[in-house]
C-alpha cells in the first residue's frame, strides 16, 4: 500500500464513495480510509432514498436536482446489483387543508424546475391501488428514485479505482507550515496528502476536532422497519405530507411521520423517525409503535403483515439542516462533506462533483456558498446531551 496520496478521503459512505469517485476521474490518486466496514455508518442504515420531492426551492434542492441527473448517469455505469429504481414517489393529504398546503409547496418546487403532478383524491389509486380510501388526493413526482445504498457505495468505490483502507481509525491530522494539512495519522501509521476530505457522516464533528476546527454535527437517530418479502403492493415511495415538516424540524423530540416504499427484493421499508439521543442504538418500542401504525393507516394490507426486522441509523444533523461541503478557510487542505442529515444518499455526486472542483481550482458545477464549512464559525453548540448520550 502506498504511503503518498494526492488526496486522502475519511468516510467509507456513499458521500465519501461519490467524493472518490469524481476525485479520481479528475485525475487524482485516491485513498479512502474508514475505521469500520464500506457504509458501515449511516449509509449502511439507509433506505437509499434519492429525492427531490420533500425540498424547498433553495440550496439542497438545487444539489438534490444535480444529484439526479448525476445518478442517473451512474446508474448507466454501475452494476444493476446498485438497484437504482426510478420508481417516483407520491405524496399524499389526508384532508383539504394539507392538500393545500402540498398544492403552494409543490408550486414552489415547480418554478425550481421539479417536476411534479397533482393527483385527485379519486386518482389515487390508479398510482397505488393499496392505498386507503378517503384521502384527499397528493403530488407525484416522477423524478424520485431508489437504490440500495450499501452496494452503491461498494460499487462506486470500486468504480473510482481508489486504494480502501478499512478498520483504520483516524487518530490525527499531521500539519506543515502554516497549519495546512499533509496527512494524517492512523493506529497502523501515517498517510501523506496535500488534502483531506471529512466524510465521516455523524463522526464529521469529531474529525474537524482533530484539525482544531469547529463543525456542529449532531447524531439523530431514527428507525425503518423491514416487512417479510411481498408482491409490489406499494409502487412508489409514499409518505404522508406532515414528513416534510419533521424533516425541515429541529426538535430533539421524537417525530414520526409515515413512509412506505417497497424494494425490487420484496420487503417494504417503514419510517420515518427522528430524535436526538445522542448515539443510543436502544430499541424505542413508541418509536417502532408508531411506525407500524402509521404505515398501516396509509396501507391498510400491511397491518397483518410480519415484520422481519427494525433497525437503527443516524443521521448527521446540522443545525440549519444543509450539510458542510468545501475548503474550510481555517485550514488549508481540509475539505469538508458531511451533515447531509438524512438525504446524504441522494446529494451524494453532487457532494463529490463539489469537492472534485475545490481539489482541482475549477468552478463548481452550482452556488456553494449555503453549504461554507466556516459558517459555524463562533457558534457555540447546544450539547444537552445530543454528542455524547
């Protein structure tokens, strides 16, 4: 294995993945370090949800919009085992209020160039025929997707042709003059690269700790429940309106809002949940409760249904709810792309192609300046036990 890089990548997620990738298609040599397994964090407890649908018009739709151009380009590279699915996801009112409410929303995503269809209460059911009756009608947005996130990340990695390194924790930043980054260090040694990029999903704090900078990243957990394998008794990825809020929210409080989507493999895949507890993995009984009901009152089929399995993720929260992607200003060679909260999956190529731009001095491909690593800069951060629980 080599000692040099010309660029040095922490994070064996999707994010870090995407990073490498369009790195090495720059023309630069590659290592990607994680102290765990490839999507062994957050990318690994994802649905693979790639989506423009629950996004405002501003800084993140306009990434997620370049991320599915871009995913749809990498879907044509990579191996089908990635399960990219083009499948569209609907999003459904209960009453005439929240169909108003998607109605203004859904306006605004146009102007933004989204694509989207209103779809009459009536209507519903010719999109998927499981639903249950009564609601008062949804938007579809064709231009949702799906993949599975685990092998997207593999297969990206593999793709990129960079060198992984993994169960190698990053203990250490090494420094020249002037502060700038030449490597870093590691229990089995030290690598030496002019830069470094944070991927490290909800550990992307912690690494900017080691360079002495500051990056509020938070973990917030929530849970997806795994059905036995079925017929495609639900088509899209649906969720219920009030999901756009609690994404948009930053209460440390539990909220569910149900989501359902259904897998090439069989299994459908129940959430949504968020809290902030730290990096407790302790099984929530109200959260799973939840959960199950609330897929149950969108798709009445699934309440006699067996749930196989739940498992728990985190997502790396930042206060403002846009992740840090760039140069950090404080510390030549330090790149940062990390806090992409839930829709880390989604935003990932145009996180990498980002980052290829700022490692090469070319232009990025959008407006960056939303997502400064520096603008934290004097905040002091609200622990109350969030970082350490």
């Amino acid at each position: 294995m080599r000692s040099t890089a010309d660029v040095i990548v922490v994070g064996a997620g999707v994010v870090g993945a995407a990073c490498a990738y369009y790195a090495a298609r720059a023309g630069l040599r590659v290592t990607v370090l994680d102290r765990g397994p490839v999507a062994g964090g957050t990318t690994g407890a994802g649905e693979g949800n790639l989506l423009v649908s629950d996004k405002e018009p501003g800084p993140e739709l306009e990434l997620a919009l370049l991320s599915t151009q871009l995913w749809q380009e990498l879907a044509e590279l990579l191996p089908p085992r990635i399960e990219y699915e083009p499948k569209g996801g609907l999003v459904v009112a209960r009453d005439a209020a929240g169909m108003a409410a998607l109605r203004t929303f859904a306006a605004a995503q146009d102007k933004a160039g989204v694509t989207t269809h209103e779809v009459a209460g009536d209507r519903l059911h010719d999109l998927e025929p499981h639903l249950a009756p009564g609601l008062a009608g949804g938007f579809h947005y064709p231009e949702d997707a799906q993949v599975m996130p685990a092998l997207a990340a593999a297969h990206l990695l593999r793709a990129s042709g960079a060198e992984v390194r993994l169960g190698q924790e990053v203990t250490g930043l090494l420094t020249g003059p002037g502060g700038a980054v030449r490597g870093v260090r590691t229990a089995n040694g030290v690598l030496h690269a002019p830069h470094v990029v944070n991927a490290a999903g909800t550990w992307g704090g912690e690494l900017a700790r080691l360079a002495g900078v500051f990056l509020p990243v938070l973990p917030r957990r929530g849970f997806v429940l795994v059905t036995e394998p079925l017929p495609r008794v639900v088509r899209h990825k649906v969720y219920a309106a009030d999901y756009v809020a609690d994404v948009a929210s930053g209460s440390a409080a539990l909220q569910t809002s149900p989501v359902v989507e259904g897998t090439p493999a069989g299994p459908v895949l129940i959430g949504a949940s968020r809290e902030r507890v730290g990096f407790d993995r302790t099984l929530s009984i109200e959260a799973v409760s939840r959960l199950a009901a609330g897929a149950a009152g969108l798709f009445p089929v699934l309440a006699q249904v067996r749930i196989l399995r739940t498992y728990a993720g985190f997502r790396p929260y930042l206060p403002d709810h846009l992740p840090a992607i760039g140069a950090d200003p404080r510390v030549p060679g330090l790149l940062h792309a990390c806090g992409h909260e839930g829709a880390g999956i989604g935003l990932a190529p145009a996180t990498g192609r980002i980052i290829a731009a700022c490692l090469t001095g070319e232009r990025p491909p959008l407006d960056t300046g939303a997502f400064a690593p520096g603008r934290f800069e004097g905040a002091e951060l609200e622990v109350g036990g969030d970082a350490h629980a």
